[in-house]
C-alpha cells in the first residue's frame, strides 16, 4: 500500500476519533415539579419551561413529556408527587435516563423554585438551584440561569479545574508547535522534490541525446540519483503530512478541553446578583 493510500486512511481515522473524543449530550428528564400553594397546572407549566430551557442551552439529551408519559404509563407508574430523591433514581431507571431533575414549586406570597439533578447510578445530588420570583412574568428569565447552572456537572473543585484547563492549553502549545515544524517538513520535502526531479528531467534529456557509452552510463547514473533523491523528499514530506494530520487533530481535541475547562472556570464560584426579593441561586459544581 502506497503513502498517499496510507495518509487517507490516517486521516479517515484521525477524523473519526475527533468525533468520538466530541463531548456526548447527557441524557437527562424531568419530573414535573410538585406544588404547594400553587396548581398542578401552574407547576406542571413550569416544568415544560424548564424543559424547553435545558433543550435550548444544548448541553442535554432532554426527554421529551410525550414520550416519558408514555414509558411511564407503560410500567403503571405515577410521577405525581415525586419530589424526593429515591422517586427520582426509580423513575431514571424506568427512563434510563443518566439524571434525573426534580423539584418543587411554593407560593408563599412569590414564588420558590427549588431544583435537584441526581445521577440515577449513584444517586448522588449532583447540582441544586432555588430561584424566587414574584409572578409568572419573570420565570423565563431565572428558568434560564438556572438551565445554564446545570448545563455542566461535575467533581472538580477550582484548583482541579484550572490545572486542567492550564494542561489542556499547554497540549494545544505544544501539538500546535509540533504541527508547525511537520508543515515545514511537507513544505520543505515537496520543495526538494521538485527540484531534483527539475534536475532529474534535466539530466534525462541530456542521456537521451547521448552517443557515447560513457556518457551515457555517467548520465544514467546521474538522473536516477536525483530522482531517487525526489521520491526520498516527496515521502519525507507526505510522512509529515501524515504526522501533522494526527498532531493537528490532538490539537483540536485540547483546544476543545480547554474551551471547557475555561468555560467551568468562568461559571466557578460566580455569584448571582439580582433585585432584592427576585433570585437566589445556589450551585454546586460536580463532575
């Protein structure tokens, strides 16, 4: 098998681990939100806001009510009142679903929102939000900090997050500088390539008009060389092409670590602040 043949199978491959190393979408539903103080309808309303919001931010794999209705009818399993933990992973496994998100919805004068994600293997509370608004027309509003609260999970503190992003950054140094020098090479071979195949063709034409047996052994001698040399270059740079391919990739998998290490880092510790009386949201950040 050839070079060329080699380098686009190279390639096929490189690019089908870029997209498997692509971060996958959690798979994820919601339970309707209990009530208290308030209607089922007014809670159930919410939850499909907040559904829409999870789809929205892009980073979950949201179950749609149709067809979580319809599993759950399926099993004769009522989701009515489901508002603590155990209920939630019960439910998750019936889904499967990898969390779970439930929560509560009172009206004591405003409104509370109070939300939980649960890792349906482990069933550990991964993230919290609450949120507090006075009527319906500032839900959408806190609904979507709070979908953006819970759009990354995880169990790194910020010093496990910023080494991780630092190293991330440094793989796309480093794989960008390897690229660089594997682009030279390529440039470089094909470069020299064509110039000992010029000479080559050069010194070809000259045999060709050759009477002497000398001359011509010499000449013949002379034009295989430098195309022996040609193809020597042309393969050094279809070699780097090849290696600049796998660099470039690696490089593109840690600049996608590092965009989201840095988005973690950037959402860290970050304190909501809202008109009195209007939000307050509360975030544990896990992996």
């Amino acid at each position: 098998m050839g070079i060329r043949a080699a380098y686009f199978i190279f390639l096929l491959l490189l690019m089908s681990s870029l997209l498997i190393a692509a971060p996958k979408k959690i798979r994820i539903g919601i339970i309707d939100f209990g009530a208290n103080g308030t209607s089922a309808n007014e809670a159930q309303a919410i939850s499909d806001l907040f559904r829409n919001e999870l789809v929205r931010c892009g980073a979950f794999d949201v179950l749609d009510r149709k067809n979580m209705d319809a599993v759950l009818k399926e099993q004769a399993f009522q989701q009515t009142g489901c508002t603590e933990s155990s209920c939630a992973v019960q439910v998750g496994k019936l889904l499967n679903m990898q969390y779970m998100i439930y929560g509560k919805i009172v009206k004591v004068g405003d409104y509370f929102l109070q939300t939980e994600m649960i890792d349906i293997e482990t069933t550990k509370i991964v993230k919290s939000s609450k949120a507090r608004f006075a009527d319906f027309t500032e839900i959408e509003k806190h609904l979507k900090i709070m979908a953006s609260d819970l759009a990354n999970t995880g169990e790194y503190d910020y010093e496990e997050i910023s080494l991780r992003k630092n190293n991330a950054f440094g793989g796309v140094v480093r794989n960008g500088l390897i690229t660089a020098g594997c682009a030279a090479i390529t440039a470089t071979g094909f470069i020299l390539a064509a110039v000992y195949a010029g000479n080559g063709d050069s010194v070809y034409a000259d045999y060709l008009t050759q009477s002497s047996t000398d001359s011509a052994t010499r000449l013949g001698d002379e034009y295989s060389s430098l195309y022996n040399l040609a193809d020597g270059f042309a393969y050094a740079a279809e070699a780097g092409a090849v290696l600049g391919t796998v660099f470039i990739t690696w490089m593109i998998v840690d600049w996608m670590n590092f965009s989201h290490y840095n988005g973690l880092q950037m959402k860290y510790k970050v304190t909501v602040t809202p008109k009195p009386d209007t939000l307050a949201v509360s975030l544990s950040v896990r992996f």
